[in-house]
C-alpha cells in the first residue's frame, strides 16, 4: 500500500509530537524526527518535514494534518460523486434469519466497474430471485476484490453464550472483512461503507478491544441502493448464504426455509425430532425467539 505522503511545518510537527508521544517507536535513522505507530498506520517524519502515513487508517491519520484531504473527502462525501469512484462497501446477510449463518462480506469496487454495477440497474435487492442473486454474484466476483466471513451456528451460539450479541459480532465481522480487502487492494481507499445496523459509536466501541480497527467509515441506512460496493457486498453476502443454506438442507434431507416465522419453527421442531435437540446448536440461531416456540411444539408432541 502506498504511503500518503506531503510536507508539514515546524509547527505542526510540535503538534504531532505531542499527540502521538504515547505511540513513538525508536528509530535509528537519524534523518527521521517523528516515528510512531497508531492503530493500523504507521506515521514518519524526515528532516525535510516530509510526512509519511502508510497502513489501514493512512487516510484516517493523515488528514488530521492536512486541510486540504479533509476538505476534499468532506465535500465528496456531501456530493453524489462518491457514488462514481472506487470505494468499499461491506453488508450482512442472515442475521434476521433464524436457520443459517451469519455472513458478512466486504467488497472494493474500482472506479472502472462502478459504472458496470450501477447500470445493472437494481432498485432493490429483495426483490432478486435466488437464480438473479446467483447470477449477478457469479459476474461480480471476477471484477472486484471481496472479503467473504461465514459465521456458522456453532460458533454464532458460543459467542452469545459467551456474553457477546449479535451487533457486537456483526461488528466484529464488518471491521475484519474491511481489513482484509483493503490488505488485499493495496491501495488507500478514501470511502468506506456499511449497512448501519448500529450507531457508530456503539459500533467503535463493540471495537475497543481490537488490533486493527479499520477508522473513517461511513454508516448509512439501505446504502446498498446508493454504493456500488455495498450493493455488491450485499449480493455476495446473499450467494454465499443460499451456498451454505441449500448445503444444511441437502445434509438434513429436510426443505428449510428462511426468516423468523413460525413456519420456521415447525421445520425447526422437525429437524429435532428427527436429529435430537442437540443438532439445533449447528443449525439455528438459538438466541432468537423461536428458541422458546420450538420448544413448545416438541412438549406439545
């Protein structure tokens, strides 16, 4: 990843001395006056005031000390011309449902395939068919770069025992598949989107505790209707989860199907009586609600 580098002041290196002085690494170039390591970027300063920000969050650090990016991604943000350069989007498919896993991808789109996915010309990704949502993620895939998490039952129920729920995990995931398709671009991407399902701030602070933790996102409500990549990201999510779900229900030889309603619950209950109880831990999300109702139709039986 390139470093994103411009000449600083006097002054402004005094400035960062101060702010960064609890993250300084020693440095036996006599030639660099400032070298520190925040979270997911690494800062230099040479003796010719030339500063360098290189990592995940360069963009993050970088416009701190420089007017001129911060006002740039503000004004883009604010403008309908982000919507046209490259940028990641990440999205979730499966949370609301309670047969299946939870899947979480996040996408790069270059700026010369925007265009491509904004001319599909898709309103709504509900509305796609299963065979649309296959085909559509079959084209995508060649053109971008993704990051595709699968969060199985098994270990989806472990960490809610554990203490932990389910925006913290989706958290979770949203931030590693961002890291790893940006270490996978190698480039320094400006916009970052998500699917808000929380506040940012719950969302850093499901965080803290983090090595990597990827800065400067964007949260934005159905942002798969505006972003190129989140689209993507969600149809991806969606193919992947299909994969998945039409594998449990060929190993379980039972037809599944997908929400929270109490036809679900009924196909849940079969699943138990024919496999034991104890399967439902690899099968279904066992904090939701229905845990209570399947239970109460296999007392019932």
């Amino acid at each position: 990843m390139e470093p994103i580098c411009f000449g600083i002041t006097k002054n402004t290196l005094k400035k960062m001395n101060k702010y960064y002085d609890s993250q300084m690494i020693s440095n036996a170039d006599e030639h660099i006056l400032l070298n520190a390591q925040a979270i997911g970027c690494e800062i230099a300063v040479d003796d010719q005031l030339n500063a360098s920000f290189t990592g995940q969050n360069a963009i993050h650090e970088a416009k701190r000390w420089n007017k001129k990016i911060a006002q740039r991604i503000e004004k883009a943000k604010n403008s309908d011309a982000l919507c046209q350069v490259h940028h990641i989007g990440a999205a979730e498919t499966g949370s609301a449902d309670y047969i299946g896993p939870l899947c979480v991808v996040a996408c790069y789109v270059p700026q010369e395939y925007v265009k491509t996915i904004n001319d599909f010309g898709i309103d709504d990704v509900n509305a796609l068919s299963n065979q649309e949502i296959i085909d559509y993620a079959k084209t995508i895939k060649g053109h971008i770069i993704s990051s595709l998490l699968v969060l199985d039952n098994s270990h989806y129920n472990k960490m809610i025992k554990s203490g932990i729920n389910q925006a913290n995990i989706r958290s979770r995931l949203f931030n590693q598949s961002i890291v790893n398709v940006l270490q996978k671009a190698k480039t320094n991407v400006e916009f970052k989107v998500i699917n808000q399902f929380v506040s940012p701030k719950t969302y850093f602070n499901y965080l803290k505790n983090e090595v990597i933790v990827v800065k400067d996102l964007m949260f934005e409500t159905d942002a798969d209707c505006k972003y190129a990549a989140v689209l993507a990201a969600e149809i991806i999510s969606r193919y992947a989860y299909l994969q998945y779900f039409a594998s449990m229900a060929n190993s379980l030889k039972i037809p599944l199907e997908r929400g929270s309603g109490t036809n679900v619950d009924q196909i849940v209950a079969q699943i138990a009586n024919k496999y034991g109880e104890k399967i439902l831990t690899k099968v279904v999300k066992q904090n939701f609600a229905n845990t209570k109702r399947v239970k109460a139709i296999l007392e019932n039986n």
